[in-house]
C-alpha cells in the first residue's frame, strides 16, 4: 500500500514538473509555426533555402516526439531538484534550436541560406550537444529502457555528433542537404521503430 502511494506520488511530481516542460514546448512550436506562417504570408519577403526548411521539419518533429518520449518520465522514482533542472535545460535546448532557425530578423543577411551557412557552428552545436543531453535523459529512465533502443542507439548517437562537427565546418551546400535528408529519415524510422507505442 505505502508502495502504491509512494508511485502515485512520484507520478504527481512528474506532472508537476511536466507543465514547465510543456511550456518550454509549446513556446519552441509556436516559434517554428510561426515562422513557417511568415514564410507563406511573405513568401518573397527573404529567400528561402531547402537545407533551412529540412531543419525546421527536423526540429518541429524533435519537438513533438521528446513530449512524447518524455512520457516515460513518469517512471522515475525519485525526483531531486537537479534532476528537474537537467530536464528544463534539456528541453529549453529545442527552444534555443528553434530562435536560431528563426530569428527576429535579416537585416544583416541576404537571405536564409546566408544566415544559416553564417550561423552553421550555433546550430550544429546546439544540436550535438542535444544529442549529448539525449544520453543522459535516457540513462536517467535506466538501464532497461537503454537497452530498450536496440545496439544502434549509441553509435547513432556518436555519427551524428560526428556529422554535427563536419556541419560546423563545412559550408558545402551538397553535404548540407544530404544531411539534413538522411536526419530527417533517420528520425521518423527510429521513432516508428522504438516510440511507435508507449508501454
């Protein structure tokens, strides 16, 4: 009985601390919708570029997958006040990533591909040190739930870093598209494979 309560307690923390998350969330999403909203309302406004666009898919399908991953959360049996900030900070991630996709303006640039190829180091920074921030969230759920991934999960992990870093460098646009292509695939069958359903 104590046992139940205790779980039941853990449970109410988690929805406590989920709603900050959900916050953190919900502002990354308006800012990625609402960038892609200006996009179609002022389609002539700034150029576009189809690497920007691949990331702003791949960061809104991050953003609505972590919600749902982080669901698992709710098994954790002790919650500590550093163990909330990890998770703040993890999420706040998505919001830095989605500010950068887009900013409050231009003016400085001839359009998104300058922008991005000028900005390329923030980005694939953020976004490997997200990847990083990913292994700790999942050894933070246990060992069952690493092992839960298969023996890909690590090793893609260490590419895309891998990736992440030439990203950094490199300014070619054939390596930029390819990239953004194979993550956004990645993405969507590593989600249908381990988070199709929640048990």
């Amino acid at each position: 009985m104590a046992q139940t309560a205790a779980l039941t307690g853990n449970v109410d923390l988690y929805l406590h601390i989920r709603v900050l998350v959900a916050i953190i969330l919900g502002l990354s999403v308006t800012r990625l919708i609402s960038g892609i909203a200006t996009l179609i309302q002022h389609p002539g406004r700034t150029p576009i570029w189809s690497v920007h666009l691949g990331w702003v898919a791949w960061a809104l399908l991050n953003v609505v997958t972590f919600w749902w991953w982080e669901f698992r959360l709710s098994f954790v049996q002790q919650w500590t006040f550093g163990l909330y900030a990890f998770i703040c900070v993890y999420a706040s991630m998505y919001y830095f990533l989605s500010a950068l996709l887009f900013p409050q303006d231009l003016d400085d640039y001839q359009g998104y591909q300058d922008y991005f190829l000028d900005r390329r180091r923030w980005f694939f920074g953020l976004i490997a040190l997200t990847e990083a921030l990913d292994v700790v969230d999942t050894l933070i759920k246990g060992e069952q739930h690493l092992r839960s991934l298969g023996p890909e999960y690590l090793p893609r992990i260490g590419a895309f870093v891998l990736l992440c870093v030439v990203g950094a460098i490199t300014r070619n646009p054939r390596f930029h598209k390819l990239f953004v292509f194979a993550a956004i695939a990645y993405e969507i069958s590593f989600f249908g494979r381990y988070y199709g359903t929640l048990n």
